[in-house]
C-alpha cells in the first residue's frame, strides 16, 4: 500500500500555480490551487496545514509506482537540480487534470441538455393552455 502526496509550485502566466499529486493504493489524485502572486514559504506552508483536507482532488487514475531505492545523495542532488529546472509537473498529473476536466465538461453538458428540454416543454404547455384558452369562447 504506497501513499504519498507532492507538491510542484511554478508559474503559469499570469499566475502561480500548485498542483498536488497524492498516490494513495496506485490510484493518482490530482488537485491544482491557484495562489495569484508568488507565494512565500510561509503562505505555502499555511496551505498545506490548513486547507489541504478541503482540496477538491480529482478521481483517482490507475498508475504503476516503481518502489524508491536507497539513492546515492549525490544524485539526489542532481535529481533535485533537475526537476527544479523543469517546469511544472509531471505529464501524468496533467493527463489526471484534464481527464477530470473533460469528465466535468461532460457533466455540465448533460446537466444543460436536461434543463433546457424542461424548459421547451415548459414553454410548448405554457403555449398549448394561451391557444387554449383564445379559442374558448368560439
């Protein structure tokens, strides 16, 4: 059972963005928090203490984890240097955040679907009782 959640802060013009990735039994969740401008330690810090249990994380998404080995620190350090100078993170949380997205859209498309047809037949009644109520007194 592997668990783990990360968190990747960069810039995202004209904001700055966090997305966390929280692996939970190779299930990744994915939720991204916008902070504006460039946020200081401390602010970063008061996220993650107060306002990560009300984060809205997408549905989890199958994915394998190789298990972490011991790392020689030296290419930790060259890992760290690395992933400092890419941008953003990793292709996986973006494919989560926009199956999410896509799922979200499709919803909100059949939601409007429904409505607007109770609202046609609201109207198509609403139309039949007016010629109704003309054509009675003839």
């Amino acid at each position: 059972m592997e668990k783990g959640i990360r968190l990747t802060v960069f810039f995202e013009d004209p904001f700055w963005v966090g997305v966390f990735e929280k692996v939970e039994d190779h299930q990744l969740y994915v939720c991204k928090y916008v902070f504006g401008a460039e946020p200081k330690e401390y602010q970063v810090y008061e996220l993650i203490l107060t306002k990560l249990n009300s984060l809205y994380f997408s549905r989890g998404i199958f994915t394998e984890f190789k298990p972490e080995k011991k790392v020689n620190p030296k290419r930790m350090q060259r890992q760290i240097s690395n992933s400092i100078k890419s941008r953003g993170p990793g292709e996986k949380a973006f494919m989560a955040m926009k199956y999410e997205h896509e799922l979200l859209k499709n919803e909100r498309r059949k939601i409007k679907k429904v409505l607007e047809e109770t609202e046609n037949t609201e109207k198509f009644v609403k139309k039949q009782l007016r010629k109704k109520e003309k054509h009675r007194g003839h």
